[in-house]
C-alpha cells in the first residue's frame, strides 16, 4: 500500500522572526494508526477526556501498562473493546445506539429488539 500523498498546492513552512523559507513541503508520508492515535483523538475531541476513560479501563481489565495499550494495532484494540464491552452494565448496552465505548468506533450497530449488543 502507498502511504504517501504528493500535494497538489505545497506548503511551507517559513521562521516567525524574518518568514524566511525553511521548509517546502510536497508529500505527506503516513504511517499506521496505533490505539495511543485513537486515544489522542478522542480527548482532542471533548467528551471530557474519553480516550482516556477507555484506556484506563481497557489497562485495569487486563492488567496492561497504558504505554503498552496505546501501542496495540487498531484492529486490535477494537477487537479488546469489544471484549471490555462485554463486562459493561447491561444499561451502557442497551438503546438505540452502540455503547459509550464502541459507538462511532467499531461501525457496529446495535440488534434485536431492545437494542442491545450481542454478547
């Protein structure tokens, strides 16, 4: 897979003092997403810091340092939540809407007629 973008308008970066031209940037190199990203993501996002609500209940249910949790690929770490759901209350599963941990995460949806998530 090709991770890299050339842009169609370069951009530059240039010193605050003289705005000189230090850099011209043309191509964005990306690299693969880790569970730290997807963390980052979500308290840069509001919800009064959710990524890290996740992440420390993920570290407590399986006895796992965050630094090693924010490594996990995100395949895996959507795979972890969906375990970590499992042991949620029924109400945080249930309603018209994945829970608190997977909604918007994962693209699953809810089934059955109360809405809840398959166990």
């Amino acid at each position: 897979m090709d991770n890299t973008l050339t842009l169609t308008k370069p951009l530059t970066r240039k010193t605050k003092e003289t705005g000189e031209i230090v850099e011209n940037i043309d191509t964005l190199t990306f690299r693969p997403l880790v569970a730290g990203d997807l963390f980052a993501a979500l308290d840069a996002g509001g919800e009064a810091g959710q990524g890290s609500l996740v992440r420390a209940l993920l570290a407590r249910s399986i006895n796992m340092a965050h630094k090693d949790i924010d490594r996990l690929d995100l395949e895996d770490l959507i795979a972890a939540l969906g375990k970590l759901e499992s042991f949620l209350p029924a109400s945080l599963r249930t309603g018209g809407k994945a829970s608190a941990l997977l909604q918007g995460l994962s693209g699953s949806q809810p089934v059955g007629n109360d809405g809840a998530q398959p166990s």
